[in-house]
C-alpha cells in the first residue's frame, strides 16, 4: 500500500505552494499527491507558478511523486438549465487538459448542494447516472477516471456510501468510480454493511482520517471536526475500513491523508507534511 497526500490537510497553511507540496512530499517519502483545485486556481491567479512549472517538475525523471488525482470538480449534477450543464462540461474540458499535462488519471467530481428542487434518490441517481456518462466519454479517451467522492452533509446531493455505489454501478463503467473518504462515510452514517458487500474495483481513492463523534447530520459536524487518525478524541473503528477494503478487493493501492482541521493549518508546510506522511505510514503498517 502506497502513501498520499491531499492537500485538505494544508491548504491554508501560512505561505501554502502546490510546487512546494511537490518539494515537500518528495521529501517525506510520499507516493502520490490529491492536488486541491481551489489550491491551484487561487496560486496561479496569484503568479506563483504555472501550469507548465508543475508539468515540468513531474517530468523531471529524479522525482518519485506522482498526481493520483485533481481534487476536485464541483457541483458537477443536477443542474436545471443547458447553460448551467455546458458549463460542467466546458469545466471538465480544461481539467482534462490540466491532467494531461501533470500526467493525472483521475478526476475527483463532488455532488452539488442545497439543491431548490425538493429531488427523490431516483431523480439524482438517473441525472447523476446521465451527466457521468457524457463524462466519461471526454475522459476515457485520455485514460482519465471520475471518482465520486459522496459528501457526508445533509445539504448534498449524494451524501452516502451506498447512494454512490448505486450510480457508479448503473453507470457500469470502469472508468468512474468511489472516492471512499471516512470523514464522509461517518457524516452521514454511511451503511458498512453495504460497504462490507461492495466491489472493491469500484473504490477508486481512499481518504484517511479521524473524526470528532458529532451527531450525525448536525450543522456542526464539518471538515473543520477531522483529526489525524487515532488522535484523541477520534471515534472511526479504522480496523473495520482497513479490513473491509482489503476483503472486497480494494485496487486503488494508495492511503491518502486529508483532514481540513483548523488546528493543523497553524502548522508550516513542512510540518503539515511531515505529520501526514509519518501518520499515513504508520496507519499502513498497522492496518493493510
Ligand atoms: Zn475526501
């Protein structure tokens, strides 16, 4: 099992770079790094590197790291108009160009949120169903998969394991998958009966983290209530996620840290990192 690094963990650390996190990860002996697009917009606007600074850094044959996945786009279903739909699509087009110059094969998509129309299950599951597969056929041809990374909110669309699994099997594509995050799993009391009893090709991404045990569904229970795994006060029996990934035939090969804890953004980069890296491995070797 290898190591990953979202940049969730850091983003708003004091000075926070995507080209330094490449440095950094490299360092501390990460494997693969999520890079967060509200990350790269923002720098980029700001000047500090380009698209093809990050291009070349991965093309330099002396670094290790590799992209597992753009993280994110968001909001991609249940848009009302034409408009709003070619503007997903339109977004996807210049993702798709970003990932082929970072050499990325997967593309993280979110569920959209506070929704005016009063939708059923089966209304989002067949838009979901119906947007995804006009994706995947931007994206297969680039070897690029879509991950739906279900968010444990109760404002969002898709917000349990066993409401993502659904689509993703309808879509029946091996290009689109789960994002498997247990901060969200937990949000929304997600079923491991359902997880137990899933096909393990279909969990794309594994994100790694603790929580606070917050009432579920409450206003409260944010990113803001993660923890490093097995930090006092985290409340996720993380045998059970390890073990269920392993017996279904998880392929995705990676363990990727990502919290978006308040406390954590008060630490530099590097100690961000560092911590990540070292928790992640020792989460590893304890777990898979
Ligand atoms: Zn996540």
């Amino acid at each position: 099992m290898k190591i990953g690094f979202n940049e969730g963990c850091n983003r708003f650390c004091k000075d926070h770079s995507v080209l330094e996190d490449l440095n950094l990860c490299e360092k501390y002996g990460v494997d693969y790094i999520d890079i967060q697009s509200e990350c790269l917009d923002r720098e980029i606007a700001a000047g500090k590197y380009t698209i093809d600074d990050l291009a070349a850094w991965f093309a330099d044959p002396a670094h290790k790291l590799r992209m597992l996945s753009y993280n994110a786009l968001i909001f991609f279903n249940m848009k009302e108009t034409q408009e709003e739909k070619d503007a997903v699509m339109a977004e996807l087009d210049k993702i798709i160009e970003i990932c082929d110059k970072l050499n990325c094969k997967m593309i993280v998509v979110v569920p959209s949120m506070d929704i005016k129309r009063k939708a059923t299950l089966d209304e989002i599951r067949e838009d979901a169903v119906a947007v995804l597969r006009e994706m995947v056929k931007k994206t297969e041809p680039h070897g690029i998969k879509l991950s739906i990374e279900f968010i444990g909110a109760p404002t969002m669309t898709i917000n349990r394991f066993e409401d993502a699994y659904r689509i993703v099997q309808e879509v029946g594509s091996p290009y689109v998958g789960i994002t498997l995050d247990q901060y969200h799993f937990h949000g929304m009391a997600s079923s491991f009966e359902a997880l137990e009893k899933a096909d393990g090709k279909k969990i794309f991404v594994w994100h790694l983290n603790g929580t606070e045990n917050m009432p579920c569904g409450a206003a409260y229970n944010t990113d803001e209530v993660r923890l490093w795994p097995e930090e006092p006060g985290d409340c996720l029996d993380h045998k059970r996620f390890a073990d269920a990934l392993k017996n279904i035939g998880f392929e995705g090969d990676v363990c990727t840290m990502e919290v978006f804890r308040p406390a954590y953004y008060e630490l530099t980069n590097e100690e961000n990192i560092k911590t990540a890296a070292e928790r992640t491995r020792a989460h590893v070797e304890k777990y898979w």
